[in-house]
C-alpha cells in the first residue's frame, strides 16, 4: 500500500507540511501552482522574428523565383529565336530536299551553336533527325511534345524537368506545309548559377539586417521594458508598505509607459493619504477615548484615597464618570456608525419625502440650543421639494449641519436654512454668522476627529464625527457638499441631493 502511494506521488509535484495532531503524524500534501514566467522583452523580440523575418524571407523566395522566371522566358526567346533564323535558312537553301548544299548549311548551324552554347538538331515531317550538331541522335526518330507541337504549326519552348528548354520551330515547305523542325536545345546552368549567386547575396544581406535589426530590437525592448521593470520593483515595494516610493519619469516624448509610470505614482500618492489618514485616525481614537478614560481614573482614585467622603460627593463623582462613560459610548457608536456607512453595511431605503417637514421637524429640535445663545433660525423654503431619500439618516445629517452652525455662531447670530431645487437636484443650505473657516482649513473638516480650532477642545461638546457622519450620508444618496466661509463672517454649507431614485440604489 505505501509503495502505490509512493508512486502516485512520484508523479505530481507537491509541497508538504508537517504538524502533529493528537499524537499523530499528519503530513499536508498541496499542489503547487506554478506559472511559467515569460518576459515581455522576449515577447517582443519573438513577434519581431514571426511579424518582420518570415515575410522578408517569403518576399525574399519570391523575387528570387521571379528573377530566375525572367531570365528562363528570355532565354526561351532567345532559342526560338533562333530556331526560327535557322528554319527560315533552312527553307531558302532547300535543304531538307537538296542534299548538295547541306554542308555549308550545316557548316553555319554548327558554329552558331558552338558559339551559343546550344545543341541544334533538324527532323523532318516524320521526326526523324536529319541533322545533330551533337552528333548522337542522327538518324533517330524523337517523338517529343515539342517537335509534335512544331508540326502542328505551333513554335513553342519548353522547359524541361532535367534543366534544360526545348526550342522547336516548323520547317514551313510550298503550300505552308510543315516539312520539318528545327529543335534546340539550351541549358539553364548559367542561368541557375546567376540566380543561385544573386540568392547568396540576398539571403547574406538578409542574415546581416536581421543581426543588425534583431541587436536593435534588443535595445528597443530594454528601453521598453526597463521602465516597466521598475515600475513593477515600486509596485512590489509599495504591496511592502514603502508608500513613500515612487517611479522616476524622465522621458522626452509622451507615450503610454510614461502614463503608467505617472498613474503608478498618483496611486502611491492616494495610498500614502490613506495610509497617513488611518495613522491619524488611530492617533485620534486613541486621543479621544484617552480623555475620558484619564478623567474617569482621576475621579474613581480621589474616591478611593480620599477617607469619610460624603455621599454628596460620591454621587457627584459618580454622575461625573457617568458622563464620561456617555461620551465614550458615543464615540465608539459614531465610529461604528461611520465604518458602517464606509463599507457599505447599512441599508438605505430611498422613498418619496417632503424636505419641508423634515427640515421643520429639524429647527423644532434645534430651537432649545438656540434658545440658549439668543441665535435666530431663519428657514426659507423656496419651492416645495419632494426626494427620494432615507429620511432618519439625511435628517441626522442636516441636523449635524445646523448644530454645528449653533455651536460656532456667536450669541445673538443668525442660522439660516434653505430649501430649493432644480429639475434634478434638491438642495438644502445652512449658512450661519459664525467664526468662519479659514480657507487652508476647509478641505479638512470632514475628516474624522478634525477641529478647526486646535484650541477649543471639547468645550463645544460632540465626538468631532458629526461631519464625517453627515459627509458619508450625503455620499451615499449619491450627493455632493458645497463648503464656502470666510474668517469672522461666517459659513455657508449646501447640500445636494438627486430628486430620483439612482438605479444603483433600487
């Protein structure tokens, strides 16, 4: 039994690990999947040889055919040619009937194929070879496609599959009759070396401008893949956490690399926010439930050191580390509230509201906190407005606003509140006369635990959340806040809502 396994697992590869469980030896078998790792680089290089070399080497073959099939027509007009001199000298002497004057004939037919390096023979209208300048088929009979073809009035050259062309012209006799033909018959040696030289020549050009070519594809290809290579070196340093990392772009013409090297670095920008964005939001939880815990402990220890302390006191104490506790449930509650609202976890159920009556139902809830400082609430409704929207949370939102309005509103200053719409956008405006926000400062005050004034603390009250609560809800109706101030004259804050439910959201 342990044999066959051992085989069976001789034929996969796996990594192991080992534990014991219970006393016992448990071996963990897993597969290892593996990607084989190609460089792009070689890609490129490999696409070079199929896309550039092949069609060169096609084109190449091709012109080499068509240079060899030039010559090969010239050379067969070249023998026709003259097979028809020599017929036509054939047929003025009479030769095929008078015999006296042959040799001077064939004296002449002899040197011109001596001098052209051809083999001549004449056959009369039975193919039989009256004449053989090579002096081996006289007397034959050569029944060939072409001397058939010659008699037949059809001058025709062939080439022939042993290397050579066959030339045939017809002896024309009185009456057009076809008394004979002249064959010729010429190598393409000559021909096939030319060609097979051009060939060498070519293919060695070839060879050279794909080593040159393929040395500066080589080249081309570490220009291109070098930026990716440390593109990917940040990529990897920053999966480590070395945000601060970044990709050097120096390129003189603008193309997609450089783009990715930028998009890379604006990426690492965006991490490195998050990334210092969730230290200080660690830094400011643990800031803010410090407090209340130090105060907590400093009220429970003057309890107990203190000896004969009134009850008076310990319910004083007690209300005072109750309160403390308060502040810190609310705190973990809004810090609950708000990753909820981040990871998407609370359901928003969008129906049909009157904003009018929610925001009423606001400013009778807020009056007592202005009561306090002698603030006016104004509340303008311009149009009526009806929304899809979860009404309990937009309404928490809204309030967070108008408190916060309160609270940094001098006594005696004025809130004001505003409902308006277009044909797409509800938006509600809370606009105080408050200490204002300096401009450096307003891309920041929805961050969490953030406070314009360092100095205040916490004698405004509140966990520091209630705009970054109000932020997440008005993002999550796929809204947008609107955010204008200006130091000791005051705040204007608008929020936009769609009117309609968003497809996203059914």
């Amino acid at each position: 039994m342990y044999g066959v396994c051992a085989r069976r697992l001789k034929k996969i590869r796996v990594s192991q690990s080992i534990s014991l469980q219970n006393g016992e030896l448990v071996i963990i078998l897993t597969k290892e999947n593996k990607t084989r790792y190609v460089s792009f680089r070689w890609v490129l290089l490999g696409t070079y040889l199929v896309m550039g070399i092949l069609p060169l080497l096609l084109i190449t073959s091709t012109i080499l055919h068509s240079v060899r099939d030039y010559f090969v027509e010239e050379r067969k007009k070249e023998l026709l040619s003259q097979a028809n001199i020599i017929s036509g000298q054939i047929t003025a002497n009479d030769y095929l009937t008078d015999k006296e004057d042959r040799s001077n004939l064939e004296a002449i037919m002899l040197e011109t194929s001596q001098k052209n390096n051809f083999r001549m023979l004449v056959l009369d209208s039975s193919c039989v070879v009256i004449y053989d300048t090579g002096y081996q088929s006289g007397g034959k009979t050569m029944l060939i496609p072409e001397v058939i073809e010659a008699l037949e009035s059809k001058d025709i050259a062939k080439e022939q599959p042993d290397g050579t062309i066959y030339a045939a012209a017809s002896i024309v006799g009185a009456g057009n009759a076809r008394n004979g033909v002249v064959l010729i018959s010429g190598s393409l040696s000559d021909i096939d070396e030319t060609v097979g030289d051009i060939a060498q020549k070519g293919y060695l050009l070839l060879m050279t401008i794909t080593v040159l070519v393929f040395i500066a594809m080589i080249a081309v290809s570490q220009i291109f893949t070098n930026p990716i290579k440390r593109i990917i070196k940040v990529i990897q340093r920053m999966s480590e956490g070395h945000f601060e990392k970044r990709v050097q772009v120096h390129s003189i013409v603008h193309n997609e690399i450089v783009d990715l090297g930028l998009a890379c670095n604006q990426m690492a920008d965006q991490l490195e926010k998050v990334e210092s964005s969730r230290q200080q939001f660690v830094l400011n939880v643990s800031h803010e439930l410090k407090t209340p815990l130090s105060s907590m402990k400093v009220l429970s220890e003057s309890i107990l050191l203190q000896e004969d302390v009134p009850k008076e006191m310990y319910v004083e104490f007690l209300h005072d580390i109750n309160s403390e506790v308060d502040r810190m449930a609310d705190i973990i509650n809004d810090l609950l509230s708000l990753v909820k609202l981040d990871q998407k976890e609370i359901p928003i159920y969008l129906e049909e509201h009157e904003l009018d009556k929610m925001i009423q139902g606001i400013v009778k809830r807020m009056q007592p906190l202005a009561v306090q400082k002698d603030i006016k609430i104004q509340y303008n409704m311009m149009k009526e407005v009806v929304a899809a929207t979860d009404e309990m949370k937009l309404s928490l939102a809204i309030s967070n606003l108008v408190d916060n309005a309160i609270k940094y509103t001098p006594d005696e200053g004025v809130v004001t509140i505003t409902l308006d719409c277009d044909h797409q956008h509800a938006f509600i405006t809370v606009a105080d006369s408050g200490i204002g926000i300096p401009e450096a400062e307003i891309p920041h005050i929805f961050g969490r635990f953030y406070r314009v004034d360092k100095t205040r603390d916490r004698e405004t009250g509140g966990t520091g959340l209630g705009l970054s609560i109000t932020h997440a809800t008005v993002m999550i109706h796929d809204g947008s806040i609107k955010v204008s101030s200006k130091e000791n004259e005051g705040t204007t804050i608008q929020v936009r809502i769609p009117l309609r439910k968003s497809a996203n959201k059914e």
